[in-house]
C-alpha cells in the first residue's frame, strides 16, 4: 500500500524545518493543545513498572512545554489485548497527534502494532528492542520477511546489551559457568531464550552452559521442576526475565529447597525495590540490569534537571524509592515535546513520524538518535540504545535495600559503586 509518508519519502518532502536536536514551540491550530496518548501497565502483575507514572506525568503538564499539550491516559492492565483496545480508543475516540507507550512487550507491542496498521506516530520505551521489533513482524522466525515500521521507533537497549553486563558481573566471580535460564512463555522470556537471538548462542561462545527447562506460563505457582533442574546440572548462576510475583515465588521456594546460587542476575522482576524487599533478607545480593538511576550523568532537556534531582523530587514527592522507569517515562515526554517542537502541523502524521526518525535528543536516559548506532541493518531505522550497566541489591541495617552500580564495561561515562559480590 503506498501510504502518504511513502510518497512524502519518495518525493524527499520531509519539510521539517528545523534543526533535530532544537526544541521549539509546537504548531497548535487555534489554540488547541496537542493530545498525546499514553498508555501502560497501571495495573495488574506489571504495574511496579507505572509506579511513578502520576509523578511525571504531574510534572510534565507543570513545565513550560507541557502547557502545550493534553495527555489522555489510559491502562494496559498489564494484558495485551486491553492495551491493544485503549491504543484504538486513542486514535478513534480520542483522536490524538502522538502515541507514547512503555513498559514490557505485553504492553509496547500491541500498541505499536496498532498505531502502525492506522498510521498514528507512536514512541515506545522500556522493552528490549528484539521482543519489540521482531515480536511484532508476521513471521518472527524468518529474519528474510521481517520489514521495518513506518510509524512505530522505539528508544531501550537490546539482548545483546543485557547479556554483556550480566556476563560481565559473572566475570567477578569465581563460578563453574552453570547457567540455569528462567524464561517465561511471554515476549521478554521468549526473546531471552531464543536459540538464535537470545542467551543461548552468546553464553555458549563465552564458554557457559545454559541449562533450560524450557517456557512457563506466567502467575506458575510451582517451580520445582525448574529448581530440582538447575541443582542436577550443578548451577552456580541464575538468571532470566520473570514477572515480578513469579520471582518471589521462585526464590523463596529455591530457598525452601536448599538452591543458593552463587549469582542471580534477574531482568524484569527485580528491578524494583518493593519487590526485593518483599523476599526480606534473602535478596541480598541479588543482581540486575540497570537502565536508570540517579548517579547516570544526564539531564532533563524539558527542565534541565539532572538524574539525581529527578530521583530526589520523586522521593521527596512520595515518601517512595526511586525507580529505573522514572527516566525512561520522563524521556518519553522528552521525545513528545521535542518532536512536536519540530513539525509545521502536530495532526500531520506523516511528518511527526519525520521527526521522529530525524531525533538527535541530549535527554535524562542519555542520548537518543535513530542513526543505526550499534543495530543489525533491519533494525536500524526504528530503535535508538541506550545505554545499560549491571547492580547489585545491598541490604541495609534498616531493612531497605540500596541497588549499587557494579559493572559499568559497556557505558564506563556511568559510575561505579562497589564490586559483584557472590550471594550467601
């Protein structure tokens, strides 16, 4: 189907105007506000990853740029058909210039996919970019039929990125290299385990061995099966990209079992205070990858404020703990004003969906540029990295745990903290 961006691309009439990394006042016909869309998991399994999410979007409708926009937003419920019905409500109803989404495939990818079928510009984050990209192709097992989107960019890191820092942590240590793969039949767990794109072939080169006792169904309640695996195959690391809740479970039940690895490197389930503080003293130690937090040394290009004082206005705000998706949410309105800044007509899809791929954004999560920067070709054209160092979980003397910087190898500009420590 030739669509009108096709033949603006063909003809070279992009028509932006303006330099990619200005910050402009957005085109508003008679005075009305821009509406944005904004969806994510506010409630349901995934909901830590929203947490924040009032917070910011408060703040943002407060800043100078934000007084230009209406943001209507809507909750996944952490399932993805919901999020697939409130993206429609969105376009239709609602009738809205931009798309935002974030927070796990479940809720990226039926989003996006929904805005690229009505061609309604769409800016996703906090999803590794394989499950997002290739999730959404009709054929995910054939890289040859795989095309790129029209509508759809999306700014995180990728498995590559992940993998690098956790091995990287391992490396720390004294281990046999026994790695026991926690992956759940959703996005994230399917990517993560995938023979060809995912942990398999990498730990393999770098001389580990996978032990996989293959996909589980979200909200399992056993994992014997998973636990009796890794103790027959000697494993000494864990790692995987379980829901929050099912890595309570897993935990406390290897605990319960006399499984204590020397390492459990976690993506997803332990990224959030409250969820190891939930496991008491038994999440000492425990690892993950680190996309945000207030030591990284970026900015705010809507106020200005640097990682540090975005955390601290949270905490300060909510009596809560900072969290990784406070960056990446507050990045995302980032990449709303500044992409709005730089279209003559905000309801002009196709342009928006110009200034999208021309981003060169200085933002709080560091820089965001659709230029290809560390992609395979296919992928090139719709995701932007960003960059990604590994933590570890410290107890506290009053119970609350402190997430410490420990390997910084693939993004040395992020400071580090301490050193891996094994788990006791």
């Amino acid at each position: 189907m030739i669509t009108r961006r096709k033949l603006l691309q063909s003809s070279a009439a992009t028509g932006l105007g303006l330099a990619a990394g200005a910050l402009a006042a957005p085109a508003i016909a008679q005075g009305a506000k821009i509406k944005l869309g904004y969806v994510s998991p506010q409630s349901g399994p995934l909901a830590a990853f929203s947490e924040a999410d009032t917070y910011i979007l408060e703040n943002f409708a407060a800043s100078e740029a934000g007084a230009s926009f209406e943001v209507i937003v809507k909750d996944s419920q952490s399932n993805p058909n919901r999020a697939a019905d409130v993206a429609g409500e969105l376009i239709v109803d609602d009738e809205i210039d931009l798309m935002l989404v974030a927070s796990t495939p479940e809720t990226t990818n039926p989003v996006a996919a929904t805005c690229e079928a009505e061609e309604l510009p769409c800016i996703s984050t906090v999803a590794p970019w394989q499950p997002w990209f290739i999730g959404q192709q009709g054929n995910p097992g054939d890289p040859s039929s795989w095309e790129p989107f029209y509508y759809a960019y999306h700014f995180f890191w990728g498995l590559e990125d992940v993998i690098s820092v956790f091995t990287a942590m391992w490396g720390q240590l004294d281990t046999n290299k026994q790695v026991g793969g926690l992956f759940p039949n959703d996005g994230d767990g399917n990517a993560w385990g995938d023979p060809n794109v995912g942990f398999p072939p990498v730990l393999s080169d770098l001389g580990y061995t996978l032990t996989d006792p293959g996909r589980y169904q979200n909200l399992t309640d056993d994992f014997s099966a998973q636990i009796n695996a890794f103790r027959q195959a000697n494993v000494e690391i864990v790692t995987g990209v379980p829901i929050p809740p099912d890595f309570t479970t897993f935990w406390s039940q290897a605990k319960q079992q006399g499984f204590t690895p020397k390492a459990a490197s976690i993506g997803k389930a332990i990224l959030f205070p409250q969820a190891v503080e939930a496991l008491g003293n038994a999440g000492n130690n425990l690892s993950s990858e680190v996309w945000w937090s207030p030591s990284h040394p970026f900015s705010s290009s809507l106020t200005g404020a640097s990682s540090a004082d975005l955390a601290q206005g949270y905490m300060a705000a909510t009596n809560r703990q900072w969290t990784q998706p406070i960056g990446f949410v507050h990045a995302l309105f980032e990449m709303a004003a500044n992409v709005m800044g730089r279209v003559d007509d905000a309801g002009d899809g196709d342009a928006v969906a110009e200034a999208i791929a021309a981003t060169q954004l200085d933002s709080i999560v560091g820089r965001i540029a659709f230029d290809g920067a560390g992609l395979p070709p296919f992928a090139a054209q719709n995701v932007a990295k960003t960059p990604l160092v590994g933590g570890q979980w410290r107890l506290l003397d009053n119970g609350s745990y402190d997430l410490v910087i420990v390997d910084n190898s693939s993004a040395p500009e992020i400071p580090t903290a301490g050193v891996m420590e094994e788990i006791s």
